[in-house]
C-alpha cells in the first residue's frame, strides 16, 4: 500500500515533454503514455498544431497539461495570455521570471480572476529561472552579469516567490539553494534531466531522475529520452523505475 501511495507520487512528479509540431505522432505518445504518465507538456511545436483544443482534447484522456510558451512581454500583455490559457483549461503555465515582478504579479491576478470566473482551480504558476542549456560561461557571455549563475538563479527564484507564483522552472542542480532560500512550499519543476542511458543533447547542467528525485524535485521534464526513444511506454517505465529506487 505504501509503496502504491509512493509509485502513485512519482507518477505524477514526471512530465513528458511532447516536443513535435506532428498531430499524429502527439495523439499517439499521448494515448500510449497515458498509461503510466498523466503531465504532458506543450510547447510551441504541440501548440502549433493542436491550439486551444489542446486543453479539452489532453483532459478528456486523462492527462494534466502543462503550457510551456514561457511568456515574456510586457505585464498588460502577458496578463492577458495567461488569463486566456487559465480560461481554456491549461493545468500549469510559465513565465519568464526576468520579465520582472510587475509582470508576474499582474499574471497571477490575472490567472485569479479567469479560474475564479470559469469556476476551475487555478493553474500552477511558474517563473523560469536561468535555461538548462546554459552553462555559467554562455551566462557570463550572454547577460554579462556580476553575479554567477546560480546566485541569479536564487535571485529569480526569490522574485518570483515575491510575485505570487507557485515555483519555479531550473536546473536539479539548482534545486539547494532554491529551497534554502525559497522553503519547502516553493515548487521546484526541472528539465535537464538525462537517464544514463541517453544522449545529452543541447542540455548542460543535468542531473539522473533519481539524482533530480534525491534533491527534491517536485516534477522532473523528460523529452527526448522518452519521445525519441524507440519504446517511448518502456523508455517512461525506465525512468519511474530510475525514480523510484531514489
Ligand atoms: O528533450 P529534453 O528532455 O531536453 O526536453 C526538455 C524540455 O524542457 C524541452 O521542452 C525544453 O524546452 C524544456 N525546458 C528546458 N529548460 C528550461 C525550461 C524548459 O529544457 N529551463
């Protein structure tokens, strides 16, 4: 019983990341992984293709959806985008937190007063921090901050918490000095992760699922080691066995 209470959990702490603009292909990831994974997220690519219809279509299988279109623009704007995807049903949307607290602030009003309208719950609320695909030298080159990455990390994280969003977006390694600075209600939801038996790819600053799960992850985001893989239903059970033995 506990351990089903515990497989329940981490069933729900993983994420696929349905990365393809191919209807067809995105139909049948999610009618196979519905099985053993209900949280897929959509990006620009699913979200080309399936629009708004993602929300009703992704729910009725049985699946939560996150919204990854990591808005950034001014607050009048993003209050306004983040207001229409909480009306048509997104379960989680994220922001970036550099677009400032204004920005996030009016965002979770914004997302307040839709749910409260529509009578649904409100969406989970995230910031991304600094992208996992950087390392501290293209965060040098790119920002020419004085701060290291991972304080800016910190930084943003805090920011965020002070705009009223749930948690954030970062990197498992990250995750520490978030939660000594943010506590243990803060979400924590992190990409870069890479079972050691798949490629890296463009991501930088990964850890293992298990590694992500010792650390204290609230949700982990697995793409292309799932999608890609040639069994993604096996390559998903892969990673919850990974999880699990944490
Ligand atoms: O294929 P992979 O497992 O690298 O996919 C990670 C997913 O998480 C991608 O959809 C990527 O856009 C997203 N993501 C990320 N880093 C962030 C925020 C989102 O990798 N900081």
């Amino acid at each position: 019983m506990v351990q089903k209470e515990k497989v329940k959990k981490l069933k729900d702490k993983l994420i696929v990341a349905l990365d393809t603009d191919d209807g067809e292909d995105i139909d049948w990831l999610s009618g196979t992984l519905i099985e053993v994974v209900p949280w897929v997220k959509i990006g620009f690519q699913a979200f080309s293709t399936l629009g708004i219809e993602a929300f009703p279509w992704l729910s009725a299988r049985g699946h939560k959806v996150f919204l990854d279109l990591k808005f950034h623009d001014i607050p009048n704007t993003v209050a306004r985008d983040v207001g229409m995807m909480t009306k048509h049903g997104a379960n989680m949307i994220n922001m970036h937190a550099a677009g400032g607290l204004e920005m996030m602030q009016t965002a979770r009003n914004s997302a307040d007063d839709a749910a409260y309208k529509a009578d649904i719950p409100r969406p989970i609320l995230l910031g991304v921090t600094i992208l996992t695909s950087m390392d501290e030298t293209g965060f040098q080159q790119n920002f020419g901050s004085e701060r290291q990455l991972a304080e800016q990390v910190v930084y943003l994280a805090q920011l965020t918490q002070a705009a009223g969003l749930d948690g954030v977006v970062a990197s498992p390694l990250e995750i520490e000095p978030i939660r000594k600075a943010c506590g243990d209600n803060f979400l924590i939801v992190t990409p870069g992760i890479r079972p050691k038996w798949a490629e890296t790819g463009d991501q930088r600053r990964i850890t293992t699922p298990a590694e992500a799960i010792n650390r204290g992850a609230d949700y982990i985001v697995v793409g292309r080691p799932i999608i890609e893989a040639e069994d993604p239903l096996e390559a998903a059970e892969m990673i919850l066995d990974e999880m699990r033995e944490a």
